[in-house]
C-alpha cells in the first residue's frame, strides 16, 4: 500500500508524485505536494497594498493599471472585483479572481486594496 494520498477529485488510490505535485492518472487532477504537508499549519495571512489582512470572499480595488498577456486591453485602476479567493502562492500572484472584463484570473496582493 501506497503512502500518497487519494486523489481529492475523484478518490483515486492510483496517484503518483511528479516533481512538486500528485498527479491522478484516472481524472488528470494535479495537485502540489506541500498542500497536503501543510494543511495543519496556519495559512500565510495576505495583506493588500496599504496592509489590510484579506480574507475569502473579500472585495478588492485594482489600484495602477495593468497590462493583461494576450489581451489588447488593460486593467484599468479602479475596478472591483468582487469575492477573492486566496490560493497558495505561484509568482507572487496569491489571489485568484473572477475580475469583469477579462474573465478568471490570478493577481498579486500587493496591486489591490480592499474594499466594503
């Protein structure tokens, strides 16, 4: 028996390790390794550009202007987005968000502020 644990998607026994993550071969579902060795830990505590504590399902402010890969538009400072949520952090993006206009994204605690 195996000491990786089961796949979270679909239950799977059958997960292996690659490089940093699990990989299910059943469902393709990846997932990083450290998750997994750090789910009793306290998660980081995020703060914004002026030092507000951000929390899941925050709204945030964008506050400068942002060029946007693959798009001609920009991300104009002033947009809300609405219900962050805060995931482990990859290139110093640590906030994953639906933001209006652009779809699903991934931003940096650091270009927003928060908001009521």
């Amino acid at each position: 028996m195996s000491d990786l644990p089961k796949c979270p998607k679909c239950g799977s026994e059958y997960t292996y390790e690659d490089g940093v993550l699990y990989i299910c071969p059943e469902c393709a579902h990846e997932w990083p390794i450290q998750q997994e060795e750090s789910l009793d830990d306290e998660p980081a505590i995020v703060k914004d550009a002026h030092g507000n504590i951000l929390q899941d399902g925050d709204s945030v402010t964008i506050v400068k202007d942002l060029k946007v890969k693959g798009s001609s538009s920009a991300l104009k400072s002033g947009t809300k987005v609405k219900s962050i949520r805060l995931v482990a952090e990859v290139n110093g993006h640590n906030i994953e968000a639906k933001v209006p206009g652009f779809g699903q994204m991934m931003l940096k605690s650091s270009i927003v502020k928060k908001s009521s």
